[in-house]
C-alpha cells in the first residue's frame, strides 16, 4: 500500500489506496472541472449583461427593493463587512498571513494565496475594463462610487482569499467534518461580503454572481497549475 502527501506538496505522508499518479489525476481533473464549469458560468452572466437580458431586470428590481428595505442598524454592518474586504486590506491580510505561512516553511501555501489573491485583483481589474459596466444609481445612494461596476472587486478578492484558506484547511486536515466546515465558513463569508456590496447600491446581484465564478475559477486554476508545478518531476 504505497504512501502519498496528505497536504499536497508538503511533507506529511499518509497510508492510502491511491498511487501518486492516481493523485496527481484527481487534482488535475477537479480543477479543470471547476475551472471550466465557473468560466463557462462566468461567461453566461457577462453575456445576459452585454446583451441586456431578463438577468438585468432581476438586478435593477432587486437592487431597488434593498435600496428601500434598508435598515440602519443593518447598513453599519454592511458597511463594516465591505470596508474588511477592501482589495486594500484584504492585499495587506494575505502579505501577512503568507509571512507567517512562510515562516511556518509552507512556501507553497504563500505562493498559493498570493497567486490567488494578488493575480485575482488584477484580474478584475482587466475584466472591469472589458466589460466598463456602470454601476447602480440611486438619489440617495448610500455608497456613491464611479468605478466600473462587473465583476464585483469585493466579493472577487473575498472569494479568492477565502477559498484559499479553505484548501489550505482541506489540504491539512484530516477530519470531514472539518475540511466541510471550512468550506462552509469560506463560502458563508463570501456570500456576505457579495450581499453587502448589493445592499450597499454599489454592485447589482450579477455583479457579485459573476466575481464569485470569477474567484472561483481563477482559484481553481491557480491551485491546479501551482500543484503540478510544485509537483513536477526532475528532468
């Protein structure tokens, strides 16, 4: 019974059925599932909002229908959770927790969550210029900016962050129970960061739909292609 990684590229072996090959296989196929299920979702939601489809009807009642719902008390929680989840802040949290995970010796997981962070935001940035959707207009916005609106920048750097640190527990746990609660806890602050944005009249619900398969999709390719580099063997 041959012994594999249990946390990928580091050195924590454990007793398994699957050769290194069988491995290496799952990685890859899973990634490039993800990858080309959330572009090929990505793509679909960008089209309905080039094209003007009945998605953008949905966005224009739903935005209004928060925009008159707002609650105070609720709003400054809002504001708290989009103001965490900055681009700026989240950079400034990934540079530290990559400096603890380095000093820690797991460079792969630095790489890793600066790949998805850093490459993440430039990658919505190049997005927003293709796209240079406007944002949603109120009188009495409550969060007034001028940018471009699709994909969210928020929710794309929370999904990239957090789904880092999600495989980062999947890849060094060994309970279910525990690797299914981080995913839970990564995709619950996700969806909380994409509502605030919503709530908040900056973004319309394609918008965080779209940079949610955006983070996604970059995610899985930055683990895939990072796992096979780190992974490859001598020549």
């Amino acid at each position: 019974m041959p012994l594999v990684r249990s946390n990928w590229p580091c050195d924590s072996p454990v007793t398994t059925h699957h050769s290194p090959n069988q491995i290496r296989a799952l990685h890859l196929i899973a990634g490039v599932l993800v990858f080309t299920v959330m572009t090929l979702t990505l793509g679909e939601i960008a089209e309905d909002v080039r094209n003007g489809e009945p998605l953008t009807l949905t966005d224009v009642r739903f935005s209004n229908w928060l925009h008159t719902h707002a609650w105070p008390p609720l709003t400054k929680v809002m504001w708290g959770i989009t103001w965490l989840h900055t681009s700026a802040v989240v950079c400034v949290a990934a540079v530290l927790l990559g400096i603890y995970l380095w000093r820690r010796r797991e460079l792969y997981w630095v790489v890793t969550l600066w790949v998805s962070v850093f490459g993440g935001v430039l990658l919505n940035n190049i997005l927003k210029l293709i796209f240079h959707r406007t944002r949603p207009h109120f009188r009495d916005a409550i969060q007034a900016l001028t940018t471009y609106s699709f994909p969210s920048g928020h929710t794309m750097t929370a999904a990239a962050f957090y789904g880092s640190l999600a495989a980062f527990c999947i890849a060094h746990c060994k309970s279910w129970p525990l690797r299914i609660l981080a995913v839970v806890i990564a995709m619950t602050l996700i969806m909380l960061v994409a509502f605030s944005r919503v709530y908040l009249g900056a973004h319309y619900l394609s918008d965080v739909l779209g940079a949610i398969a955006e983070g996604a999709a970059w995610l899985a390719l930055s683990l895939t292609g990072l796992y096979y580099f780190w992974n490859r063997k001598p020549q």
